[in-house]
C-alpha cells in the first residue's frame, strides 16, 4: 500500500520564491548579510570635488579593499566626507594614513580612492573614525588645467620656452668660452646638455647606489630619520618668528649673491679643474678601500670574541678591585706609607754612611793593616812580632801590671825606693823638672818624642797615603 506524500501549495510556494529574489536583490545591491559582523567604517575628508560615487571601489597598492558607501557634501561647499567600508584584509588603518582620489584606467572609467594605512608607530585607528583633510587630497581634473591656461598665460608660457630655446641655441663669446672647459668651448648651451647624456648612465647609476644607501643597513632606519626630520620640523614650526627673520636674512643673502653675478659665474668656470684634481685626489682613496675592507674582515672575528673576552674579563676586574680595597692592599699600601717616606728620608744618611764606610775600608785596606804588619827592629827589645801582634801582646801586659792582689784591680804597680842611677824629667809647666833614683838605668822613650805631634794632612784622602815606616823610627835614650 503506497503512502502519498502532501504537496506544497501554490500560495506557499509563491511567497517562498518571492522572499528568495528579494534577498538576493538585498545582497546585490550593497545589502549586508543578517548575521554578519559589522565592516570597518572610515571617513575622509576632501576639500574638493571628489567624483566620487556609491561604490567606487578602495585600494591599497592597487588591491581591493573596500568601497564607498556615501558622499556628503559639507554645506554649499565643494568639501564632502566620503564614508567607506575597509576588509580585514585592509586593516589595521593607522591615525596618519592617507587618502587620495586618482582616476581609474580608461576602460575602468570613474575614480578610486588610494588608502595608505599608515606607519606602525601611529595608534591604530578604530571604525568609525574620520581621516582630517591634511590627510585627503583630490583629483586634478583636465578641464581646471585648461582653465588656468588662459590667453596671458599661454602668452606667457611661449615668452618663457621662446626664451628657453633662445638660451640653449645660443652660441657662447670668445670670453665665456675662456673660462669653460676646453671640451664645452663654441657648443651651445643644448650641445653641450646632450653630450652630459654620455655621463648620464654613470651618474644614475651612482645615484641608485646613494638611493640604496639611503634606505639604510638596518630595519626601521628610513622611518628613522622621517620621525627624526619630523621631530626637526615641528621645532621649526614651534619657531615661527624667527623662521620669518630667516627668510629675510635668506633674501638678503641672495640679494648679495646676485649682486656678485660675475664672480659666481667665475667660479662655476673653475669648477670643472677643481673637480677634475678631486678626482684625482680620490682615486688613491678609493683604491685603499679594498686593503681596508679585507682589513675589517679580518678583523670581524676578534670583534666577535671581544664580548666573550669582556664577559670572562670582568670577574677579574671585580676581583682586582676587591683586592686593592682598604681592606686589603689598598689598607696595606697606606700603613707602609710612613716606613716607605721614613726609608725615603734616611737614603741621604744612608748614602752618606756607606760613602764613609767605602772610605774607612778603603783606609784599612791600602794604609792601617798594611801599617799594622810591619815588623820593628828595635834592639835589644825587637821581637820579631807584627806590630798588631804587639799591640794585642801589650793589653796582656797592661792588664798585669793594672790588676790588685784578687788580679781583679785596676791599679798600676810600681816599685818603692831608690836606686844608684839619678834620673830627671823635662820641665814640666809650673813645677820644673822632677828628679828621682831609678834602680835601673831607663832605656828611653821608644820611638822618641820629637817634640811635636806629626802633621794630619786632611787634603790627602787616607788610602791615597803610603803606609809609614815604623822601622825607620828613631828611639830615644835614657834620661
């Protein structure tokens, strides 16, 4: 038994199919899907005629990003604020990004509007947002050109190129050619600009190699230097007044530099010789950049290890200074400080004593012990002896005749009584001379007084005397 299935009706269906095409024809026509999440909304304003219309498209490096959704103008004014949608593929969009209106191609007809985001470092803006007219500029429409090319300025604009020709086809005189280089001599200004073209290749190519340059070694160095001229111009601008007296001082300097015409014309003349010696001058420079440059690379690998070198360097260094704190050498240098400026003041003595020193051995060496081992032939008494050896000798003897009854004393003995043999002194100051009997006869004063000691020569240095002859000495006789 087949069961029949029940039927849509007409009605039902008509209503389904009409909802169908009008959602359809919501969503072509800029209709935005129900559940959706809500686009980022921008706004601009432009201080011109935009024509701009709904749905002119938005791009960022020629890639869609959204469109235009609205056009308002402000007031009676050309000025309107253009409000668009951006994708996510968009976004972010930066407080100092930029919006300008540019035509499409010719096939594409109509405008678009160019959407520079803007740099990393400006706050992210949030939907919504409206971009100031600093940052929006128009079209240049063909008919405002037309129309700013009026009768006098067309007149004016043919004096100008009339007089431009005039000047390049212009052949030089006899003296402008004296001061030119000698290659430029009787071309025209126009000959002369198209044989610069030779060099033209060489200098582009310099200037794409000063361009690469200019970007920079490191990330973000560009960008650098435009938040860094950026930072420059705002003080300049902080500065009005005296950007005014700059200007007039700027309009004076000119007034003078016009005022030496001549002189300035001179010294362009001269500029091709100066030129050419500074490249002379800079071709030894530029050869030394290859020794250099190798130099530097060899040198790459100890800049590497510097760091290392520093890092194992510096335990050292805090361990030296540890060292010579107050509470070790630095303690120690300062308690010998005295004994170092005490040693320091004693040098002079010191010297002197080692001098004298020096001398007194001196002396013993050449003149005393020589002296001293001299033998005396005196008889009948001569021993035989050196004369330290006597000298020793006679302290035994003194010390005989000095000691008491215990051989402890210190007391001279002498004999009592007279003898046969009369003996007499000299005279003696204020007494005369003293008589006596003495129990032997004297044997003299041995060596014999001459009266007089013996003459010191303090001019003559001790070793540089000759010993003395002690046998040569005379003895004297009895009394």
């Amino acid at each position: 038994m087949r069961r029949h299935r029940s039927r849509i009706s007409n009605l039902t269906a008509g209503i389904i199919g009409t909802v169908l095409i009008l959602a359809v024809c919501y969503l072509v026509f800029g209709g935005g899907l129900p559940f959706a999440s809500s686009p980022f909304i921008l706004k601009a304003t432009f201080t011109v005629q935009t024509e701009l219309h709904l749905g002119s498209p938005v791009r960022i490096a020629g890639v869609d990003v959204g469109t235009v959704t609205s056009v308002q103008r402000v007031g009676g004014s050309t000025a309107a604020v253009a409000t668009m949608t951006v994708d996510s593929a968009g976004l972010p969009v930066h407080a100092d990004a930029t919006a300008d209106i540019r035509p499409r191609l010719f096939l594409e007809g109509n405008y678009y509007v160019d959407l520079h985001p803007g740099t990393p470092a400006a706050p992210i803006l949030s939907s919504g947002a409206i971009l100031p007219a600093a940052n929006t500029s128009g079209p240049v429409q063909l008919d405002r050109v037309l129309s700013a090319l009026n009768a006098d300025s067309r007149a004016n604009l043919q004096t100008v190129l009339r007089g431009l020709g005039a000047a390049l086809d212009e052949r030089p005189t006899a003296a402008q050619d004296a001061t030119q280089d000698p290659t430029q001599r009787g071309l025209t200004a126009g000959q002369s600009l198209n044989e610069s073209l030779d060099y033209a290749a060489n200098a582009f190519k310099a200037s794409a190699i000063v361009n690469q340059a200019l970007l920079g070694i490191e990330p973000h160095d560009l960008s650098g230097v435009v938040a860094g001229n950026e930072r420059v111009f705002a003080a300049l601008a902080s500065q009005q007044s005296r950007l005014s007296d700059l200007v007039s001082v700027f309009n004076t300097t000119m007034a003078a530099l016009a005022g030496h015409q001549q002189d300035l014309s001179d010294t362009i003349g001269l500029l091709p010789g100066a030129l050419r010696s500074i490249d002379a001058a800079l071709r030894p420079l530029q050869s030394s950049f290859g020794p250099t440059t190798a130099f530097a690379s060899e040198l790459t690998p100890s800049i590497k290890q510097l760091a290392p070198t520093i890092d194992v360097g510096l335990p050292w260094i805090a361990q030296s200074q540890a060292l010579l704190s107050p509470q070790e050498l630095g303690g120690l240098l300062s308690a010998l400080t005295p004994a170092v400026q005490d040693t320091a003041d004693a040098i002079p003595s010191t010297k002197s004593l080692l001098s004298g020193s020096g001398e007194l051995a001196r002396c013993l060496v050449h003149t005393v012990i020589p002296t001293g081992d001299e033998r005396i032939s005196d008889p009948p008494l001569t021993t035989g002896l050196q004369v330290y050896q006597e000298l020793f000798q006679s302290a035994v003897g003194l010390a005989g005749a000095a000691q008491n009854f215990d051989g402890n004393g210190r007391y001279l003995r002498s004999s009592a009584g007279g003898g046969s043999d009369r003996v007499q002194t000299g005279s003696l100051p204020g007494d005369g001379p003293l008589y006596g009997n003495a129990v032997l006869a004297p044997l003299g004063t041995r060596p014999a007084y001459s009266g007089q000691a013996p003459p010191i020569r303090r001019s003559v240095a001790c070793d540089r005397n000759a010993p003395p002859d002690l046998d040569d000495t005379a003895t004297g006789a009895g009394p």
